[in-house]
C-alpha cells in the first residue's frame, strides 16, 4: 500500500548522478587545499564513495521505495549523517598529527571562508528538485515556489565567504548567525518534504505526493545531500564558536 516506484527520465537520471560526483569531487578538492594529497585524504573520499555505493545499491533494489513506517527514507538519512561525523573524526584526528606550517595557514585561511564557499554546491540540489517538477514526479511545494526556500543558502555563500575573508569577532557573530538561519530553512524544508511523502504519516495533500525521492537515484538527495548540508552547517557553527570563545579567553 505504500510502495511507490517513480520511472525518473533519462537526463533527469544522469544530472542526479553527475552531481554527486561533483560534489564529492569538491569535497575532496576543497580539502585538497587544507592538507594536500595526503593518505588518509584519499581514504576518507574512498570510505564516502564506498558508502555512497552501498546507498546506491540499496536505491537501486528499492529499499527506500518502501514507505510504510519506520520511514526507511529517514533512517537512511540519519545513518549518513553518522557516517559524514565518523569520516569528519578520522580526517580530524589524522590532520590533527600533521604540524607543518602549510596545515596551520590552510585551517585558518580554510575553515571559515572555504567552508562557507563550499556551500554553493547545494544548487545542484535545487536544480534536480526542479527538474523532478517539470517532469511531472515531484510536487511544486518542494521547490522555492512552493515552500522550499533553502535556494538561500547556495546564492547568499559567496557573499559570506568573501566577508569571513578577514575574520573579526562581528563578522564571525554574522557567519555564525546566517548558518543557524540556514540550518533552519533546511529542517522547515525536510520537514515539508517529509509531511508531502506518501507515509501513513503524510499530512501536505497535491496532486503528486512526494514518492520520487524514493527512487533511484533520487534518493540521493534526502539520504546524502541534505545530510551533507546539515553537516556542514555543523561544522561551521562549531568553529564560529570556538572562534569566538577563542577570542574572548585572549582578551
């Protein structure tokens, strides 16, 4: 009864897949900048497109297609939140032995700024979601028409990250204020997402329920790249604040 499979077109197919290659290969470029072709830099995108191919595999099976409760849809999007702090912890502790004066100049030039740029790849997300609409799969309240406004994130980034650029305490104050209000766009976002999914649950009624996600490889975008966001805002509030917790001990 609440079993959907969603036929996703071709070029739809292909867009989704080539845009979890780009941003697993800015993730690894972007730290590519921090630390340089170490190892365990290589390990770390090795262990996430080992687990990107299992959530693929399970997609592909359609594993996620099945939306009776427990949502197997959630489920998987809170494993790969552990897994993204499991590889965030190893990368940290493996760069934490490295003291050379190039890793120290690369965290502080990186951490804020270059984290921040990063988030611009959440356009690709918007832009399947999109297409996802105009193919006739997904309903319009997923999208900035509609009540997803997470578009905010992705288009106000450059800005942030060329502010950061020099860091003072009213500047990290903003960083850290505009990443708590993106964190909040995202779970008004999922929320509507997951209210719009065909579960026993489902509370937002269209004419198309929000069932493709469960596809492959649609899944994708709940199971990996919103996690993703979600980490990343993470990863920058928790040094804006000890940034700023920094600067006060020193004052």
């Amino acid at each position: 009864m609440y079993h959907f499979a969603v036929q996703i077109p071709a070029f739809t197919q292909a867009f989704i897949l080539a845009s979890v290659v780009a941003i697993v290969a800015l993730l690894h470029l972007s730290l590519r900048r921090l630390v340089g072709a170490q190892p365990f830099l290589w390990k770390a995108t090795g262990m996430l497109c080992l687990y990107l191919l299992l959530i693929a595999g399970l997609s592909v099976i359609g594993v996620f297609e099945d939306f009776s409760l427990p949502p197997r849809i959630i489920a998987g999007a809170f494993l790969t939140i552990v897994v993204l702090i499991l590889i965030s912890i190893y990368f940290r502790q493996s760069m934490h032995r490295m003291t050379t004066e190039r890793h120290e100049t690369g965290i502080k030039n990186f951490t804020l700024s270059g984290l921040t740029m990063v988030q611009v790849w959440r356009i690709l997300p918007e832009t399947i979601i999109l297409l996802l609409i105009q193919n006739g799969i997904m309903p319009e309240v997923m999208t900035f028409t509609g009540r997803n406004f997470d578009i905010f994130a992705p288009l106000t980034a450059p800005l942030m990250a060329m502010m950061i650029r020099r860091e003072s305490p009213a500047r990290i104050k903003i960083l850290l204020v505009w990443n708590v209000i993106c964190s909040l766009i995202l779970i008004v976002t999922v929320t509507h997402g997951v209210l719009a999914t065909p579960t026993p649950l489902r509370i937002i009624f269209s004419e198309i329920p929000n069932a493709a996600i469960g596809s492959f490889p649609a899944t994708m975008l709940p199971v990996f790249m919103v996690p993703l966001a979600f980490v990343i805002h993470g990863w920058s509030i928790r040094i804006c604040l000890n940034r700023l917790t920094s600067i006060k001990e020193h004052l």
